[in-house]
C-alpha cells in the first residue's frame, strides 16, 4: 500500500512538474513576441544625379531604425532595411523604394512588419527638378528636393490654382528655395483644389508639377511636364473679408492698472502690438498664396481716460487697413475693448478683471507700496451670498502686475465679491458675475459707470455720457434698460459712496430714452454731497433710499446729519467694511462717528453676534463636509484600487490556483486512505481481544 501511495504522489508530483515546465516555456515564448512598432515620424526625400551614386543616401535611410516593443514590456532597436533595386541610376526620373526590419532569431510578431516608403529623384546636371516630395507634417511643410548649383537666393517660386493666374510664392513668404531643394507651405493651398507648382532660376526652370491638395493634406501628382508660367496677376489691395473670430473675446481683451497721473504711451504701445486680426482680399476670408491676407493693426482711442482721477475707464479699438490697402465699404470690421483702472500707490483696488490663459482671472492692481515678502501675504477673499470665504494660497497669487486667480473657486452664472487684504487695510468689494468665459458687471461698491458693461446694457455713448471720480452723465436708454432687467435698486456711485435708489422712484422720473441723468456724488470736506438731476433739473426726493459710506472704527456708529438738522443712522455691512443709511433726499449730509453705546445693545457686540458664530459654524461645517466628502472619495479610491488589484491578481494566478486547489484535495484524500484503513484495523483488534478475555 505504501508503494502504491508513494507512486501516486510521485505521480501527482510529475505531472505538478510537466504543468509548472509548460507555464514556463509558456512564459517565455511570450517574452518573444512582439505586439507593437513605434512610427518614423519623418523620411526624407532624395536626390541624386545620373550616373552618380546611392552612398550618401543609403547612409541616411539605413541610419533609420524603429522601436519593437515584446508583450512583456521588453523594447528591441530595429535597423531599417530599404531595397534599392527599383532606382535605375542612369535614368532621369522619380524611383519610389520601400523599406521594412528584420526580426531577431527567436522572435515573432503577432503585427505585420512596419512598411516605409520613400521617393528618390535622378536628375541631370545642372537641371534641378521639383518631381518627389516629403511632407514635415509637424512643420506644415512640403520639401522637394534637388541637386543645383543655382543661386537660391535668385530662385523664384511659382504657384498657380486651377482657373486662376500665376502667383510668386517666395514673394509672398509661402515658400523658399534652398541648394538642397524648395520649401512650401501648406498654408498657400486650399485642400480640393488643382495646382501648378514650378520655380525659375537663371538658366531655366523646372518642369510644371500638377497637382490635386488633397484633404488629408497628401499630394496627387497628376502629372510633371514642361511647360511655360502664364500671366501674372496684380496685386489686389481691397480687403473684403476678416478672420473669424469670437468677437465676444475682443469686448474684454486685457485690462491695466496704471499709477495716477501715469502717461498711457506703454499701454498704447502694448495693445497696438498685441492686438491684430487678419483681412483677406476674397469675399470669404481665404489667407493662401493666390489671396494672402494682410494684418490689420489696432488703433486705440484714450480720450475717456483722466489719468488724475482715479477710476476705471473702458478704452476701445478698431483694426485699420494696413499702408496702401482699402477696406471695403460692404465689410463690417469687429471692435475691440479694454479697461484700464487708475490708482493711486497708496490705494490699490480691485476693480476690474479679464481672463488670461486657460483657467485665470486677472485683476489688475498697483502693489508699489508693498515688498515681495508682504506680496506673498496678502490674502483674497471671495464674497458670495453675503459669506466671506479666504481663498487657499494655492488658488491664487500675486506679482507686480496684480492679482492671478484660478477660475477652479467659481462657479459660472454666479455673481461674487471679491477683496483683498493687506498690510494695514483692504481693498473695496469688486462684485462681478462670473460667466464661465466672460466677466459681466452687475453692480459694484465704489465704482463708476465706465467699467459697467453687463451683457445686456447698451455701449456707452461717447458723445453723451461721461464718467469721473465723483460724477456721471448717463442717457435715460441705460436706466430703462436696468429696470427691464428686473433691477429693485438703481445704483449711483461716485468718490467711494454709493447710493441706491429704488426702481419705483426712478420710475416716477418718467424717463425717455433721450434723456439725461446727472448724477454729483462726493466728498467735501467731512460732509457728504448727494446731488442728481434729470435734464438739468434737480431730483430732490428719493424715499427709500441708501446710502452706503466707508467706516473707519468698528465699534463706532455712523451718523449722518441733513441740513435741516435731521440725523440718521442704520446698519452695518461687514463685507463691504460700509455703514447703510436710510436717506429720503438729496443734498449735503454731515458724517460723524459715534461710539455704540453696548448698554443699549445689550451687551458685548462680539459675543451676541450671531451672524459672526453662524459664519464661523459654516465655516467649520463645511470644512468638516470637505474633509468628509474627501475622506469618502478617497476611500471609494482605496476600495477601486484594491478591487482591481484583486481582479488582477486572480486574473494572473487563477490556473495555479486551480491546479494547487486539486493537488491538495487529491493529497487529503490520498492521506486518508491509509488513515481509515488502519483505524479500522485497530478497532478490530480491539474487539478481538475484548472477546478472547
């Protein structure tokens, strides 16, 4: 019995040895096998004279080789091999000839071998030839090459599209010569047209290559013949049609801070070299070697611009024909906007912004006041549903031209504030609505008219309106078109007050399109001046109004005082760092600040502040939902990972698995027998010896 168990095992234990052998030669062989072959991304053209020799050719398309990558990751250098038998040597003409690699012993491919083409000329001398060419995809170029002696610097190249006349390529920069061959650019042709190519030089000129441009951007030789270049167009210098172009991009194209009383020469400078669009002389916008289209600088206009009064101002551009071209009368060319805010060093501000890059907002600021150490302290805030959030460090920063932050901490079509705190201050509110693209102005805290340009509010009328520090001259068009929005409040703003009137107020104006709003708001002295008019005549009732005035103390009440003697006061807007005071009219109001009186209040403002303990709670509560989601998105992950690990692993070894699952329920079983054989033979001996006593 034990001879036969042993021959059992031993047999189980052969055939363990056959399958682990089997894995083995099977693993093997797949490290032989190769699955894949990297490209060449570029061969090169050749030219060669008659009678010459293939040397200096062969040694640049045998010097290619190709990556070959094995199933298990290993990678094989592979030489090119190329057959050159096809090319007659003595025969002027164009030779195509085909290359492929050949496998290590002991390797095999599950993929066709790599195939490669490439085009050899056999020229006379003397007669350089444009017959073959290669295709720099990446550069969008086309090389035919040659073999000449000529001057390429007096070369001419020649261009003709199908039914149309004869244009210089080389003058018009589509294309150049060189002593190895000629260079065109892709740009010169429209993809489904038929073209003719041939160049010039002192002694003659090259057979004519006809040819189709087809759409993959490969050539269709039709034929190369001799032939002659026909009539010469004259250059046409009507620009009839534009690049296109989201001219929504051009409404806001950049932004600027300047110091006050900064001259605006760099600004124009920057814009004029920055900002151009294409003009092509065709009805639809073409920019080919039979149409190139011409650059249409930008001409900037600063006459709104008071560099002294600090503020935001909108300076627009228009594109202009270059020297000796027209426009025509039938084309509409696209304008262009940008904003430039003025500052004092003294006072930075947010009050404007574009957007730069893929995924920046950029505010323009004047940081002269602060070192780069204080730079990198400075914090932003964002302001959205009356809550203040302090934005992390790694979704903004600063240099010596503003503010950078990433549109990541928005969310499109909603409106925010934002702030920045610095070193003994703050800057005011900006509030914008953030619109994915494009920054849309709604309404804002210390700001003028000249920087509100909401999507759905008219250009500002040049001619009518205007805009200072402390003053503003609006057409009536622009606060119908706020109340057709829905606005409850209209907003008149100047010298860092604001004052919002209610709509139904400004309704009983009874304003028309054509008239004009007046609008004086200003410091003088402590005194604050409120003066608006419509047409001349001054508005002096305005029930329901606020006005809203920077404090300077916290703990303090602002009041104002009327020239009757009547005082008011109101509330506070934390955010805005602003007292907001109910007023029923215009005029002179004097401002004081008064200590609050805690008795009155109650007590210890800071403690019984509620709305300060449910920001901070928020806060916390939605840092703790943060960390949770994160914790939760990160676990899902843990989980993800371990259940494809598992996958894998199962994948890999579920054959060894299997076979070690057999073997060892086959060894328990063999192990028994014996086990069972002999329990029953000592039970019997047992009874045996119980009957015999």
């Amino acid at each position: 019995m034990k001879k036969r168990l042993k021959g059992l095992i031993s047999v189980f234990f052969f055939l363990l040895c056959i399958f682990a052998w089997k894995s083995v030669q099977e693993v093997r062989a797949a490290e032989n096998v190769i699955r894949d072959f990297s490209r060449i991304f570029y061969i090169p053209a050749g030219a060669v004279l008659k009678g010459g020799s293939l040397q200096k050719l062969q040694e640049i398309y045998d010097g290619m080789s190709c990556i070959a990558y094995t199933e298990d990751g290993e990678e094989l250098y592979l030489d090119a091999i190329w057959d050159y038998s096809g090319i007659d040597i003595q025969t002027v003409g164009a030779y195509k000839i085909t290359g492929t690699v050949r496998l290590p012993e002991g390797y095999t491919s599950n993929v066709g071998l790599p195939e490669w083409t490439a085009w050899i000329s056999v020229q006379n001398p003397g007669q350089p030839e444009i017959q073959v060419y290669s295709r720099m995809i990446s550069a969008g170029i086309y090389y035919f090459p040659w073999i000449t002696e000529q001057n390429p610097d007096m070369m001419e190249i020649w261009l003709q599209k199908e039914g149309e006349d004869w244009v210089n390529v080389s003058e018009e920069g589509y294309g150049f010569a060189d002593t190895d061959g000629m260079y065109l650019s892709c740009q010169s042709m429209i993809a489904e047209n038929i073209y003719t190519l041939t160049v010039v030089y002192n002694e003659g000129k090259t057979r004519n290559l006809k040819y189709r441009y087809q759409s993959d951007g490969s050539l269709e030789i039709l034929s190369y013949q001799p032939g002659t270049i026909g009539g010469t167009v004259s250059k046409d210098t009507v620009i009839r049609s534009c690049e296109e172009i989201d001219e929504k991009s051009l409404q806001r194209c950049m932004v600027y801070a300047v110091r006050a009383g900064q001259s605006l020469a760099e600004v124009r400078t920057e814009l004029e070299e920055t900002f151009y669009i294409f003009g092509s002389t065709c009805e639809e916008y073409e920019d080919t070697a039979a149409h190139p289209a011409f650059i249409m600088h930008s001409v900037w206009d600063f006459s709104q611009v008071d560099v002294n009064a600090p503020g935001v101002y909108k300076v627009t551009g228009t594109f202009a024909a270059p020297e000796g071209c027209t426009v025509d009368q039938e084309l509409t060319v696209p304008g262009a906007a940008a904003y430039i805010t003025v500052q004092r060093p003294d006072q930075p501000e947010v009050q404007t912004c574009c957007v730069v890059g893929v995924d920046v907002l950029f505010f323009p600021m004047i940081l002269d006041c602060f070192t780069d150490e204080q730079l990198d302290n400075l914090q932003v805030y964002l302001l959205e549903n009356n809550e203040d959030k302090e934005i992390g460090k790694n979704n903004f920063y600063f240099d010596r031209k503003g503010l950078y932050l990433k549109k990541s901490v928005l969310k499109a079509g909603r409106e925010y504030g934002i702030y920045v705190t610095y070193p003994g201050g703050s800057t005011e509110v900006y509030t914008f609505v953030y619109g994915g693209e494009l920054i849309s102005n709604e309404h804002w805290y210390k700001r003028n008219y000249a920087d509100r340009d909401g999507k759905e509010l008219p250009d500002i009328d040049d001619e009518t309106e205007r805009v200072t520090d402390t003053s503003a001259i609006l057409v009536g068009n622009r606060l119908l078109d706020l109340m057709k929005n829905g606005v409850k409040l209209i907003p008149f703003e100047g010298d860092g007050v604001l004052v919002r009137v209610p709509v139904e107020v400004v309704k009983d104006w009874n304003i028309k399109a054509e008239d004009q709003i007046e609008t004086d708001i200003s410091w003088v002295g402590s005194d604050v001046s409120v003066k608006i008019s419509k047409n001349g005549e001054a508005v002096t009732d305005i029930p329901g109004a606020t006005v809203e005035i920077p404090y300077a103390n916290r703990d303090s009440q602002t009041m104002l005082t009327d020239e009757e003697g009547n005082s008011y006061t109101g509330s506070v807007n934390d955010a805005q760092n602003a007292a907001v005071i109910p007023i029923d009219k215009t005029g002179d109001y004097t401002v004081e600040e008064q200590p609050q009186n805690q008795t009155e209040n109650g007590g210890n403002t800071e403690e019984d502040d509620p709305e300060g303990d449910s920001l901070e709670n928020a806060a916390d509560s939605g840092e703790e939902k943060l960390s949770e989601q994160v914790e939760e998105l990160l676990s899902e992950d843990v989980k993800n990972q371990k259940a494809n690990s598992d996958e894998n692993l199962n994948s890999q070894h579920k054959k060894t698995a299997s076979i070690v699952i057999i073997i060892v329920i086959l060894l328990i079983l063999l192990w028994n027998i014996p086990m069972r054989r002999g329990k029953k033979l000592r039970k019997g001996e047992r009874g045996e010896g119980e009957q015999s006593k």
